[in-house]
C-alpha cells in the first residue's frame, strides 16, 4: 500500500466533494412519497399564486374613494363563490376571507376597523389604504415562474405548494444505494452475547439511524472479519453499491487491512489520512463507480466524521444542489483548550445563542456518552490553541440542513 501525505481537514472536506459525482438515475414519484427526494428536473408555476383576487380578512369589499361614507351592503361574498361586478353608488360587498374579489372593489377593510356596522348599512373609516388586505391574482407566484431548483430536496412546506398547483407526480433522482460495514474479530451484534473480551457492534446501527434521519437509506451488510483475504473478497461483492461506508480496521495497527483490501479492489484513493482530532485515520476514494468512505473504528469519532464529510458527500451523489455545512454563529460560555498544528473538532450544545462545550472537551474518542450530550460541533483552524470565554465561534447542528452556497466555515 503505498504511502500517503496526510490532508488538511479543509483540504480533505473539498477533495471528498470534488469526486462526488451526482446520480443521473431518475424515476417518478408520486407527491405522498416525495418527501425527502432530490429533484431532477425544475418546477415551474402553471397556476398563479393565488389564481383570482381574493380577500385576506374578513369584511367589506369598498372602493377606496368611498373612505369616510355610509355605505350599503349589496352582496355577500363567501369563499367559493364567483361574484360579478355589480356595485353602485355608496354600495359595497361584505365578503369573508378566502372570497373572490370583484373587479369593482379595490380596497378590502376588516370588520373590527369599521366605524359602524348596523345590518346591512356600514360606515367605512376616514382613512384608508388602497389595496389593504386584497390578494392579487399571481402576487406570490406568477405563471411560468421557477418554483423548485432542479437539485431541490423535498420539505414538508414544498409539498404544500406542489399540491396547490395540481401536481400529483414529480420526476426525482432515484435513491442511491448505500452499504453500511463494521469491522473487527472484537464486534458482536447487539443480540448476541458479548464477553469481557468483546464489543457490541454499535457503529453501524448508528451510522444507519443517522443516514435515516438525513432522508438516506442503507443496507447493513454485516462485520468483515480482520483477515486481507476475506476482507478483500468481501468488500468485492459490495461494488453494486453507489456508496460503501465502512468503520474501523483503518488504521496501522497489524490487523488493520481495510486500506490495503480496498486497493486491492481498485481503489483510486481520494486521501487517507487527515490532520484532525478527533479522526485521523479516515479515508476516502472511488472504486469504480462506486464512492468508499472509510470511517476511523472509534463510535464517537465515527459519528463526527459521518455528520462533517459523509452528509455532504451523499447529499451531491443523491443529486441534491445543497451539500454544504450551514452554521450558526454562537458565544463561547466557558473556555477551553485545543492543540496548534491541526484541526480540533469540538462537540458542544447550543443554547440560546451560546456554545458550551460538552465535559471541557475532555473526553475519548471511544465514547458515546458525550455525543448524547451535544447536539453540534465547533471544527477549530489549524491555528487555534484554545477557545476563550466570549469568542465567537461558528457552530454546526448535528441535524441542521445543508445549503446551496456557503463560504468556508471552517476559517
């Protein structure tokens, strides 16, 4: 295997993207199912936003050069019903929210804001605005406007507005396939029996839940065992996948053969190795067409990594044009220390616009207590030999969406 230079984290984060090649897979769906999947082609508007004038509160449909007048109600306007136009003078409608407005009308006033209301005759105040609380036909979206990117991910709130234009069937990119393995003779499925010797497989089942809870599925393909020859015959039968995440076996350590396995079967190798704590042996490639992301055996370090390179990586192949960290600029509560000379990532939490550092950043990379404790991470530079009581830091969620565009958050 030959000998690699170890990456910068920002060096590592780019590179792992620059090899991302999106999906061009692409089936329909139909809208119940859409949540979460990637489109691959835009959404225009083929109904305006709203479709007709339409009255935003419940009141009266004046015109606005009658401010000031008793007026006489000559229609009721319910939502539904289409009403043409048919005031006279010092006549008005009285109309409920959600009603089509007619042409005659151009100011809607609510029934609170009335001088009087007294039956069928109204007094309209002294001041008006023209066009209050009357929706325009297409205000919000005019026909022919792009609703939906291509490379959009589906949201609860974009399905709201797919349904309000009729559509019932959407073209999306299909779901990659990801195969999830652990690694180690030490691992024992959480249903087995475990001795003082041995570990309960833990990594995969949460690498699996946290690909699930960003809208990805995957297969878990079992433990390879810490043997070149099985492991090399192992990792063979998983190139169908479009992405295979592996954790442990990684390292220098005498049975650590997953790089050399993965070489064998044609890995054009992205890095391995980067400069950071935790998580220094990661490493990453393309066996083919397929992406390999080898995650360090450590369960916390596992995670972090996962949550810093992996979603990324995934959201670009699933064809999503929003792979890029967001974050959340927050006050550092209580000071702590980092080493100069390579990147630190710092679990914490976030509370009302402070980051606090999860048990002083004192903590092993073995753990899983203190990921249960944090809901974000801090990725300090290169420069940093700790954080300061009142330093302003930039704070990634674990469970936060990525974006479209973002400048380097790691500087």
């Amino acid at each position: 295997m030959k000998k690699l230079t170890y990456l910068s984290f920002i060096e590592a984060a780019k590179k792992s993207l620059e090899i991302a090649v999106p999906t061009t897979l692409k089936e329909s769906v139909g809208i119940q199912n859409v949540l979460g999947r990637v489109l691959s082609t835009k959404i225009t508007c083929i109904k305006n936003m709203p479709s007709f004038d339409n009255s935003a509160m419940d009141g009266f449909a004046v015109r606005f050069i009658d401010a000031g007048k008793g007026l006489k109600v000559k229609k009721t306007i319910l939502a539904g019903e289409a009403s043409a136009a048919c005031l006279t003078a010092n006549t008005c409608y009285r109309i409920m929210t959600g009603a089509q407005v007619p042409q005659d009308a151009d100011t809607i006033v609510p029934i609170e804001n009335m001088i009087e209301v007294n039956g069928d005759y109204v007094v309209l105040p002294q001041k008006l605005k023209k066009g209050s609380n009357k929706r325009i036909k297409g205000e919000e979206q005019a026909f022919g406007n792009t609703l939906f990117k291509k490379g959009s991910k589906i949201e609860s709130t974009d399905i709201a507005v797919l349904a309000s234009q009729g559509i019932t069937t959407l073209e999306v990119y299909k779901k990659i396939t990801i195969a999830v393995v652990s690694t180690g003779n030490e691992l024992k499925e959480p249903w087995e029996n475990a001795g003082e010797d041995e570990i309960y497989n833990s990594n995969s089942y949460a690498l699996i839940s946290q690909l699930q809870q960003n809208g990805f599925e995957a297969t878990y393909a079992g433990v390879i065992p810490d043997n070149l020859e099985e492991t090399i015959s192992y990792i063979d039968g998983l190139k169908n996948y479009d992405v295979i995440i592996t954790s442990g076996g990684i390292s220098l350590g005498d049975a650590d053969f997953i790089a050399q396995a993965y070489e064998d079967n044609g890995l054009d190798v992205a890095f391995h190795g980067i400069k950071v704590k935790p998580g220094r042996p990661t490493m990453m490639g393309k066996m083919g067409k397929t992406y390999v992301m080898a995650l360090p055996g450590n369960p916390l370090t596992a995670m972090v990594k996962s949550t810093l390179l992996t979603m990324p990586v995934l959201n670009k192949i699933q064809g999503s044009n929003s792979f890029h960290h967001d974050f959340i600029t927050a006050k550092n509560f209580e000071s702590f220390n980092t080493k100069e000379g390579r990147v630190n990532v710092i679990l914490g939490s976030l509370h009302q616009g402070e980051f606090r550092v999860t048990q002083k950043n004192k903590y092993g990379s073995g753990m899983l207590t203190p990921l249960v404790e944090s809901n974000c991470i801090v990725v300090t530079n290169e420069e940093s030999a700790g954080i300061k009581v009142g330093d302003s830091v930039k704070v990634i969620l674990f469970n936060s969406n990525l974006v479209q565009n973002q400048s380097n958050i790691y500087n």
